[in-house]
C-alpha cells in the first residue's frame, strides 16, 4: 500500500509537472530530501522515481512560458563555476570511470537546483519551495525526536536509507539546518495551534539531533541556536525556551552519550577523532600534489600510505571544507567558500531591504533564518561531509529569488489568491483581484529600504501579502 501511495503521488505530480514544471521542482525535493521511496518494502524502494520527476520537470521547463534565467545574483554565479570545476576535476581525477557515479549523482542535484532559480518567481512558489524543503527533512526528525524521547536517547536516530543524510552524523547537521527553517514558516503561519504544533516539531528536531549522537551535530547545535538567539528580537523569552529544552533533555541522555561528547575535549587520545585529522592531513596533501584533487573522491589506499602521518586506514574527510580540497583541490574549495559567503551576504541584503516592507515581511524572516541555517552547515560541516547535499543549496536558491522579488516589488502585480487556487488545484474565485492593469513599476535593482507606495497609489491586492502574526 505504501509503495502504491508514493507512486501514485510520484505519477500525478509528473503530469501536473508537465504543464506547471515548478511543481516537479517540489516533488523532486521531496524525493532528494526526505526520499520517502526509501521506507517503502516493495517495488518503489528502486524505482526510478527522480528520473520520472526530473523528465518530466525538464520537458515541463522546454515548453513554458514561464522560464526565466537562473542566474538571479552572485552567489548563482559562484555556483554555476562550481558546477563546471567540479566536472573538470572528476575529468581530471584519479579514478574517473569509479567517480562517475558520485559525479552524476551531483550534477543532478546541482542541474535541478538551476531549475529550481529558473522557475521560481512568485511568492507562493518560493514558500512552497520552503515548505517542502524544511518539512522533508523536518518530519523524519521529529519522528527521531519522539523517539529520542520514548527511548530515553538510548539509541541513535538514522535517517532514510542509501541517501546522503543516512549516517546519524549527517542527519544530525541536516536537521540543525533544518531548525531555522521551520522557524521560518512558523512565524508565517497564523493559527494559534498549528504555530504551537511547529514549535513542538522544532523541540523534537532539537531532540533528534542530540540524539543522534554526534558531536559534530551537537557543535553545530549549539553554534546555530548562538546565532539563532542573537537574531531573535525576543532574547529574553528564546533564551529561556533554550534553557528549558537544555535541562529537558540533557539530564535524560544516557552515560554513553555523555562519554562520547566528553571526547571534544580529549580528542588526542580519541582514535576516531585521530583518524579525521589524518584524513585532513590527506586532503590537504592530496591538494598539493594534484591541481584538480582526486576527483569525486579522494579516498584511495595510496594517498593514505604516502600521505597519512598518523595511520593508512583510509577514512572520509568528516569535513565539508577538506572534503572539497581534497576531492577539488584549491580552486574547487576557493569557489565553494565564495559561493556560500556570497549566499550569507545575499541573504543579509536580504534582511536590509525587505525589513521596512510590510508586503515583503516574509522575506526579511527568510533572510535572517537563512543566515542562522548557513551558519549552522558552517559550523556543523567542519566535523562531517555533507558538501553536495541538496538542503543547503536549497535555501540558497531560496535567499537568491526572494531578494529578486523584493527588488521587482513583485507584490505590486501578483494577484490575491489561495496558494490552492495558484496551483490549479482550486477553481479561482471570481472575486478575487487581479493584478492592476498598465505597465508595472520599473525593478530597483539593488535598492535598499525601498518606499512604499501611498494609499492611494497601492493595488487592491497588496493588503493581502501583509504579514500578520497572532
């Protein structure tokens, strides 16, 4: 039945896809993040399902009218010579026809990601993207968390099989991650009990990561919720929330847990800690030796036998950071450092523009939880290899489109309707505005604090973007 469930859904949204591409873009993120296709028993486990979502999301992308060019702000264009470094490098690499599956399985993530900036415009299709992106990974968090609870942290917290947050390391950081962005449709959300029901999902994602058992995750935690905290505008009442949670579940976590953490403090004397420091030591020589690095993969016996100062055994980078240069060189590092502080800048001129704009509230919010979510990856990604997952790429897409519709005041001209009715979903209310006919206002590229438009110069639709809290 499950199997039958996900492919169904799977089905529908590829034909949907086909004349409305940018909802392909939201089951291809379903199926990348949270890969539910994973925890299923029968033949859905390997299908190809992405391959059904991505054919149709392209084809949907060739005929639509829709289309627009990807390349939206600087950290795109980072990212588009990443996306060509990277290619070079596994041509250039060790073991070109043994990476080849690894490149692949990057490059379409990093191709779906240009589809995601090219069809991607509107308010809704950017908080649709947002949604699926956070609750995809959120969800199986909190069903750690709860489980984390129950069992008293007494086991660990996994995540869905064969994907590149399987390993409880990795799941932790991308739930870290995660956490901001739920924070984020928290604040957009206006029912009383269904904000309270995503802050008690946050608890258990917070949960989940500590029960994951990772220190790297637990670094990244604290790092995030620092950051979080100092973005709040009520430090008081975040603080105490933080306190609350702290001696909620800590105390509950078992002597194994505690051991385990103790050994950030005693890492010399911690052999797997050891073997990530030799694995960095690799890197950095493999850099040095290599122009392009190793390719898509620099774990190879005979780097470690000349490189390794500490032990041969050959280990993953544990590093976002060493896993680039080693896999890269520096050039491929160089660019991926760039691209994610030119995200963290775009997300902060995000913040500046968008701060004195009623209508454009929602994206001041994003931009400042963004912000949290990059440091969080920044922190948590010194101590665990997570370079091309798709989360992180995803809120800087996000940041990227959000900061184009500030700039377009595109709330001027979209008009006011459900998100249902957007989607085709719902048939569209007759009463509902339209957008205001006559050319729209000329963009402001690059403006700061644009001015509002008077009372009586305001569309009829612009109320209704308003963000309202409760």
């Amino acid at each position: 039945m499950r199997d039958i469930l996900i492919v169904l859904i799977v089905v529908v949204a590829a034909v949907l896809a086909l004349k409305r591409p940018w909802i392909g873009v939201m089951s291809w993120t379903w199926l990348s993040i949270m890969n539910p296709h994973r925890f299923a028993w029968g033949f859905a486990y390997s299908a190809p399902l992405a391959a059904i979502t991505a054919g149709s999301t392209l084809l949907g992308l060739v005929f639509t009218k829709e289309r627009q060019s990807p390349f939206k702000g600087a950290p795109v264009v980072w990212f588009a010579a990443l996306f060509v470094w990277i290619t070079i490098s596994w041509l250039m690499g060790i073991d070109r026809s043994g990476d080849y599956a690894m490149w692949d399985r990057v490059m379409k993530i990093y191709l779906m990601t240009f589809v995601a900036l090219s069809l991607l415009h509107t308010k809704h299709q950017i908080m649709a993207f947002a949604w699926v992106t956070a609750l995809s990974i959120g969800l199986l968090a909190a069903k750690g968390g709860f489980f984390t609870v129950v069992t008293g942290g007494s086991y660990l917290v996994w995540g869905p099989p064969e994907s590149f947050i399987a390993d409880n390391n990795h799941f932790a950081l991308g739930t870290v991650v995660a956490i901001p962005m739920l924070y984020f449709l928290q604040l957009q959300i206006q029912k009383k009990w269904m904000r309270r029901c995503m802050m008690l999902a946050i608890a258990l994602c917070a949960a989940s990561a500590i029960g994951s058992h990772s220190r790297g995750g637990l670094l990244a935690l604290v790092g995030m919720s620092a950051v979080f905290w100092w973005r709040s505008q009520r430090k008081l009442a975040v603080g105490a929330v933080m306190l609350l949670a702290v001696l909620a579940f800590l105390p509950m976590m078992p002597q194994e847990w505690w051991d385990r953490m103790n050994t950030i403090q005693t890492y010399s004397s911690d052999d797997s800690a050891m073997g990530r420091i030799n694995a960095w030591n690799v890197a950095w020589s493999t850099a040095t030796h290599y122009f392009f690095g190793g390719g898509m993969s620099y774990q190879h016996q005979f780097l470690f036998d000349q490189f390794g100062p500490y032990e041969t055994e050959v280990r993953a980078a544990h590093s976002i950071y060493f896993q680039m240069l080693g896999n890269h060189g520096f050039v491929g590092l160089a660019l991926y450092l760039f691209m994610w502080l030119s995200a963290f800048r775009c997300a902060g001129r995000l913040r500046k523009n968008a701060k004195d704009i009623p209508e454009a509230r929602w994206a001041y919010e994003l931009g400042t939880m963004s912000q949290v979510a990059f440091v969080g990856f920044a922190i948590g990604g010194a101590f665990l290899s997570l370079t091309y997952f798709d989360l992180p790429y995803n809120i800087m897409a996000m940041v990227v489109l959000a900061k184009k519709w500030v700039e377009q005041r595109a709330w001027e001209r979209e008009p006011a309707i459900s998100f249902w009715e957007y989607a085709g979903f719902k048939k569209a209310s007759r009463a509902a505005p339209v957008p205001a006919a006559g050319p729209a206002r000329a963009p402001v590229p690059g403006a700061t604090r644009p001015s509002l438009p008077n009372a009586a110069a305001r569309p009829p639709n612009a109320a209704s973007f308003r963000h309202t809290r409760t």
